[in-house]
C-alpha cells in the first residue's frame, strides 16, 4: 500500500539475506517519476556547495564492511555510551543515509 512505501522510504529496514546479495544484484529500481536507478548508486541533494562531502559520503558508502555494518540499524542502536555524546547523532544520521542510499523503493534517483 501507498502508506507502506511512504514508511519504508522513511525508515528503510535491510535483512542480512539482502545486504549479502547487493553486490551481486543488478536489478534497476524505478522511481516514481518513471526514471531507473541502482540502489546505491544514487545522487545526494547538494546544499551550499557542499558537493565535496557527497563524494566522501558516496565513496563511504562503497566500502562493504563500512556499508553492510550500517545498513543493519540494530548494530549500532543499542551500543551504550557516555552521558553527554552529541556524537552519536552523526552515527545514526551516518546510518539513515546508507539506508536511504541503498534504498531499492526509493521516490526519486537522488535523497537529501
């Protein structure tokens, strides 16, 4: 259903199973503009030029072990950490982009 898909590109959720087959899959995605896309290889909104932290983030997102750590939410949801840490919000914000990138139900072939 619609509500569904609005969920999911919201929260996208990745098994172990389809983390281990992404790199062998070839299937393209269509937006819902029409358009064909590979999950991953996507592009990322720029906002005030900030285009040279897109390709870091792009390149990042190529690197399995990095990738498949944070496609997987549980793997650093729960992972205790010390009173005051404003650095974890970049692990999880980190960790929604790879899941959006890699998003196969994605709206559109570029995420903000």
């Amino acid at each position: 259903s619609s509500l569904d898909d609005i969920k999911y590109l919201l929260n996208p959720t990745f098994t172990e199973e389809h983390i281990a087959h992404l790199d062998a899959s070839t299937k393209m995605s269509r937006a819902i503009d029409g358009s064909l896309y590979m999950p991953g290889i996507v592009g990322l909104n720029n906002i005030k030029a900030n285009d040279y932290c897109n390709v870091v983030l792009q390149a990042l997102s190529r690197v399995v072990p990095l990738r498949n750590y944070f496609l997987r939410e549980e793997n650093y949801s729960k992972v205790k950490r010390p009173p005051g840490d404003s650095a974890y919000l970049l692990v999880q914000r980190y960790g929604e982009l790879m899941r959006k990138l890699w998003n196969p139900r994605n709206f559109k072939t570029h995420v903000s």
